[in-house]
C-alpha cells in the first residue's frame, strides 16, 4: 500500500476499514472498466489494420494475409475477464489499507 498517510488520515477522521475497503475497490473497478472500454477498440482496430494492411509474401505463405476473424462472445470473454482480474488484484491492497493503524501510518511519514 503506497498511499499509508491518505489511508490514515481517513480513518482518522473517522472512515471505518469497510469504507476504505469500498474506495479502494471502486477505484480498482474504474480503472479496470476504463482500461477494458479503451483496449477493446484498440485491440479491435489493430486486428482490422492487420487484416486490411499487413501482406504475406505469396512465395513464402499460403495465404496472402493474416485471417482475423473476431467474435464478440471472445470480446465479451476478455472483457469480463480482465475486469475480474482487476477486482481480483485489488483483494488484497484493500484488506492492507483497511487494517491500517492510523496512528502508526502517521508516526512514520
């Protein structure tokens, strides 16, 4: 946990673990549902570059381009998966932060 003074200074206003717990777990759920509304167009518009753009050399390949074929249950897949690996990673920062002592992340900053 990086942020041990914000942590302390909220509970010592009063925030209880579960609240820190909550702001913690909300802030790792944005930022996995804005990386995930960000990547799939990227990801999207790459797979399009490939296939429209990017030749074979017909001497070498059999085929003359990279065949791309995109499905949205795998899109969907992806997305929830890497939204849950996010709410996953945050597990454990959150019950770090919310077990915190206020006073000793104070007395050490």
């Amino acid at each position: 946990v990086e942020k041990h003074r914000e942590i302390a200074i909220l509970k010592a206003m009063g925030a209880t673990g579960r609240a820190v717990m909550r702001i913690f777990i909300l802030h790792g759920l944005v930022i996995g549902i804005v990386g995930t509304v960000i990547g799939i167009p990227l990801g999207y518009s790459f797979c399009w570059a490939i296939q429209t753009f990017y030749t074979l050399p017909g001497d070498v390949y059999y085929l003359s381009r990279i065949p791309v074929n995109i499905k949205i249950v795998d899109v969907l897949t992806v997305a929830v998966s890497a939204i849950t690996i996010t709410f996953l990673a945050t597990i454990h920062p959150c019950r770090q932060a919310a077990r915190l002592d206020p006073a000793e992340a104070i007395r050490y900053e």
